[in-house]
C-alpha cells in the first residue's frame, strides 16, 4: 500500500464527487491529457486524485471504479499515480448502508467488477465466515436472500470489505498529502485532524469493517468525521479559519481540499464552480460532476505553487 505522505509531487489534478458519470470522467481525463484516446494512462509522474463518492445517486461506478484502477498500475508504471479517497457514500456502501444506491449502480457493478476485479468467492465460503463471526447466522442468510430479491446482491458482495472490489477500495485513503496540499472528502478539523495520518486511515479501515459487521460504535464516521464534515463549508464561522490553519500547520501543508459538499450549497450564485474559500487555505471541489447534480465538469490542477480550476 502506497503511502498516504507523498512530498515530492510534481503536478497533481485532483477530480471532486463523481457520483457514477462515468463519460464526464473521461472528458475530464482527456482534456487534461492524462489517457489517451483508447483510455490509457498518458500523464507521466502526474498523480491523480478522486476525492471519493464514485457511488451513490446512479450512474456507472461500476466502470469508473475498473478504469481508476487499471489507471492506477499504468500511473506507476510512468511514475505517476492514482489516489481514490473514501467519500462517505463508499463507507456507506462498505458497511452494508445501500440507501443511496440505485438498480442502476446494482447492474452497472455487477456487469464491470469481474472485469476488473476477479470472480466472487463461491457462497459456501461467505457461509461459513458468517458462522464464524456470527452466533445466529439466520438473520444473515435472511439479509441475503432479501437482496437477491431487491437485484443487489451481487453489488453488495462485491462491495463487502472481503469482497473483490470491496478489498480494494477499503485499502484506499480518507486522507492524503501530496506535496504541499492536504486532500479528504469532507474535511479535517482539530479533533480528527491533529494526527499521524496513517494512523488515521487504519483506524478509519477498522471501523468500516466492524461496522459491516454490525458493529455501530465509530470515533471516526461521525459527523465532523472525515467522511461527512461540513463545518468548514456550510458552518462557517469565526473559529474556521484557525481551526483550518491548525490542521494545515501540524501537517506542514498549504492547502486542503475538499469535496462533498456541492459549491453550489456553498454558495449559489457559483454552482457549477471550483470555490477557494479562507484565502485559498480551502478549495473545494464538488462542482457536481455527477448527472444527478448538473453534470458540471471540473478538476484543479497544482503544480508550480500554482492551483488552477479547470472546466472542460
């Protein structure tokens, strides 16, 4: 596993929510000039950032998810590299909580994870790990056949922390630096915030999987948690600026940058763009990619001491 402290980076684009928009995805890769036109990695050392909620409101995640990480061996093969933060429809998704999801999403996944991530495991050995963490295991079996019923099934094996997919993306970030900047998907403040890094990522992998297991207790998958922090965007106030400052001074960064929340919430006469905010110690990213948000495409590029917002 790559390490979630990279400080020499030469050139980072980083991509907010994507929430299944699969094309629009491409034409933001293409434009910038990261794959080429069969879809391939191009970008050289450039490292490449998506700031989490593949999932959630329709779409394809199913092929978003494929393409990042085939582009993810093709980045490093050039030097390069691919980052998929944990947004919170992914630890949703992970913990077995699919009320955002859609019949499309169920399909899109079903058709494109064995693809890209291998066969499922036969039935017999799921079995058999619900007997081994479960004293009844009824009540799973019955959760099973219910999503059989529903067309999810598939989906959500996969999507399991021991499922095929489900072990990849679980592996991923909920928080990177690269270079001078700090990226998450909701945000950090002081009280998650102040902290080694890898340290929190593992802590935050332990509390999905037990959470998918059925265990609710999270110090982390709160609220202000990583995943769902909105105090910084939508909550503004006095003490934001330094709280932000404080972060990003015991992490020796510039910046951070966010996405989940639309900049259009933020503020709605911008909808649809990049939004700097506390004199550009906050950028956030969420123009609202997905279909379901407008379908308004956009990345920012860093690199020079420079960070440029880009609308194909």
């Amino acid at each position: 596993m790559p390490a979630c402290v990279r400080r020499e980076v030469e050139r980072v684009i980083a991509i907010g929510d994507l929430h299944g928009n699969y094309h629009g995805l491409l034409d933001i890769l293409a434009y910038l000039d990261v794959i080429d036109a069969q879809g391939h990695w191009r970008g050289g050392s450039t490292h490449l950032v998506q700031l989490g909620d593949v999932l959630g409101r329709g779409g394809e995640p199913g092929k978003i998810f494929a393409l990042l990480h085939r582009l993810e061996t093709e980045a490093r093969e050039q030097g390069g590299d691919v980052h998929v933060l944990l947004g919170n429809h992914e630890v949703l998704t992970l913990s077995g909580t699919l009320v955002y999801n859609t019949p499309a999403e169920f399909q899109d996944v079903a058709d494109w994870a064995p693809v890209a991530f291998g066969a499922l495991p036969d039935r017999e050995s799921e079995i058999q790990e619900v007997l081994r963490i479960s004293e009844d295991p009824v009540p799973r079996e019955k959760y099973h056949r219910r999503l059989a019923m529903l067309g999810c099934e598939t989906f959500q094996r996969y999507l399991d922390p021991s499922g095929p997919l489900g072990m990849w993306l679980i592996e991923q970030p909920s928080a990177l630096i690269l270079g001078d900047s700090l990226f998450v998907h909701g945000g950090l403040n002081r009280r998650h915030g102040l902290t080694d890094l890898e340290e929190l990522n593992r802590s935050i992998r332990k509390e999905i999987s037990a959470m998918a297991k059925g265990r609710q207790e999270s110090v982390h998958l709160v609220k202000d948690g990583p995943q769902w922090n909105r105090e910084f965007t939508l909550s503004r106030s006095d003490f934001s600026r330094p709280e932000i400052q404080s972060v990003l001074d015991y992490h020796g960064c510039r910046r951070m940058v966010v996405g989940h929340t639309p900049t259009g919430s933020i503020a709605p006469l911008r909808t649809g763009e990049i939004l700097p905010l506390y004199e550009e110690k906050l950028w956030c990213v969420d123009t609202g990619i997905g279909e379901a948000y407008g379908r308004h495409l956009s990345a920012v590029v860093i690199g020079d001491g420079r960070v440029t917002a880009v609308y194909p």
